[in-house]
C-alpha cells in the first residue's frame, strides 16, 4: 500500500513506475518486461518508426501477458498522424504525447477510452498541456536521456506541483529507489525511467549502447543538436538530445561546422561516432540487469526508505 497512489489506482498496475518510451531503444521486450514487474512499460515510437514496427512490437510485449503504453513525438505528428492511427488500432493503456501542443490529438485519443500523458519542460509547456486536455503531466528535467529540456529534475518538478491540480510524474535523474521515494514525498504520483533501463538485455538498438552505458560516468553526457543534424532529424530547436559524450561530440558538438560535414562523418555502426542516448543517471548503470528486476528493486527500496521514513516521523512526534 505504501506505493500506492493515484497512477497506479488509475491505470490498474502495481506499482507507480513507467518506462520511458525511448526511441530506438525501447521496444516491445522492454516494455513487457516492465509491465511484467509491476509498472508500465512504453514504446519509443520515434518519427522514423512505422505502423508495422508499432504491430509488431506490441505484439511482443503482450506475448507474456504485459501490456503497454506508446510514446509519441508531437511535433511530427503535425507532419504525419499516421503513427497515432496505428497507435490506436491497439489500445494501449496509455499514450504519450510529448514535445509540442497535443491539443490536436488528445480528443481522438480520448474518444478511444485511453488517457493522455505529456511530458514539460517549463511553466509553459503546463500551460499547454492543461489547455490541451491531457491527463498526466510528467515534469521531464533536463537530466533526462534523450531529447529534454534545460531546467533541472528538482526545480521543475516543484513548480509544476505548485501550478497544476493534475496528477504529475517525475522524470530525468531518478535510478534507483531513493529517487522514486522522494518524488512520492514531493507529492508526484509516479515517476518515468529510462536511462536506468538502458544496460537491460531487453533493450534494442546496437550492442554498443549497452556497453557504453556501462562504462560511463553520470558526467559524461552532452546536451547536444549535433546527432539530431547528422541523422536529417529535424527536432525544433528549443529541444537537444542528452547524449553520452564520444569522438563525435568532442569534434562536432558547440563547432561551427556545415551540416554536410557532420552527415559524412556519422557512422551509426561505429560505438566511437554512434548516438546513445543517455542521462545523467549514467552513472547509476553498473551492470547489465533484467528490466523487470531493476523496477522490481527500484520499488522494494522506494517501500522500504517511505516506511523507515514514516516510523521516524511518528516516533519523533511522541
């Protein structure tokens, strides 16, 4: 009961944990496996997927019994809604809608019977969430892996709980326990985690990844343009991507370097040049662990520290 709080009562799962939908990293083995453990996982349906990898990959995340949330990028659903059709062909228990204005999607997505869930990273992004509709708010820091914004975990998430009657989550930093129980305190319903997951053998995306994940330091990140223009992604500018720091950064990254130059140099096969997306938490990924039993530790601890927390409050209170 102590993880209990309104996003578990309300999406039916047991514990307040969800798996950030990450592009090119979390497909349906990921996702099931942290639906599996308790949480909710998600699918990183980045621009580049296709309704058949969405097919398949809830398919594959409901072969085990879990089930599954998809994780949309706003901005170029106002291209090509294409990949919101075959999202919701498959009734996800969640759908996430995520840097830009949902405001166009979320009837229809409402209209299907599934809640919307968006991720902010200012006062005004709240704002246009609220306005939008939407039913969750996960106050994204710029800790996060991934594409993010530029204020901090801890002061985002504060003034978002201070701004909005609507349920929040927490994400970017948060890798263990500890981080989950103090987001609960906060007042947050839930958190997002991704970069934690990110050595998990579930994961897609080159082996690499893995391995570079492992090795790094939580300082060894970038919040960087430069893999979204080697890779034709046209990201709007206010938003980077937090990266793990290699050969490519140190040459390109802050330069004031042609995009040709960048495109010729990128090679997604080479671990010393390919993106992997990673947050500051980098440094919490020691070992390549199951993703069901990273969510299944995350929350024994979370339990534990809120209990050991509780006890101490009532006994100083006598």
């Amino acid at each position: 009961m102590m993880l209990e709080t309104w996003l578990t009562k309300s999406l039916g799962i047991e514990l307040p944990i969800i798996g950030a939908p990450m592009g090119g990293r979390a497909g349906g083995r990921l996702a099931g496996e942290v639906s599996r453990a308790g949480g909710l996982g998600m699918l990183g349906a980045a621009r580049y997927a296709t309704p058949e990898w969405i097919a398949d990959e809830v398919a594959i995340a409901r072969a085990g019994g879990g089930d599954v949330g998809i994780g949309l990028m706003t901005w170029s659903l106002d291209d090509d809604a294409t990949l919101l059709d075959a999202a919701l062909e498959y009734t996800p228990k969640l759908i996430s809608l995520s840097f830009g204005d949902p405001a166009p999607y979320v009837a229809r997505i409402h209209d299907a019977g599934i809640p919307v869930l968006a991720q902010v990273n200012t006062i005004d992004d709240l704002r246009i969430a609220e306005r939008a509709g939407v039913d969750i708010i996960v106050a994204q820091g710029g800790e996060a892996g991934g594409h993010t914004g530029r204020v901090a975990t801890l002061p985002l998430l504060q003034e978002i709980l201070e701004s909005t009657s609507l349920p929040v989550l927490a994400a970017g930093g948060v890798s263990t326990g500890r981080g989950l129980a103090a987001v609960l305190a906060a007042g947050g319903e839930g958190v997002l985690v991704g970069t934690i997951l990110l050595a998990s053998p579930e994961t897609i995306g080159p082996d690499y990844a893995r391995t570079r994940v492992l090795a790094a330091g939580s300082a060894d990140t970038v919040y960087t343009p430069v893999f979204d223009r080697a890779r034709h992604q046209p990201w709007p500018e206010r938003w980077f991507g937090r990266a793990l720091t290699n050969d490519f950064t140190d040459k390109f990254h802050g330069g004031g370097v042609d995009d040709d130059v960048i495109v010729d140099a990128y090679d997604p096969a080479d671990p010393n040049v390919g993106v992997v997306y990673a947050g500051q938490a980098a440094g919490m990924v020691t070992s390549e662990r199951a993703a069901g039993d990273v969510i299944r530790a995350m929350a024994a601890q979370a339990e534990q520290l809120l209990s050991a927390a509780g006890a101490k409050v009532r006994n100083n209170g006598r």
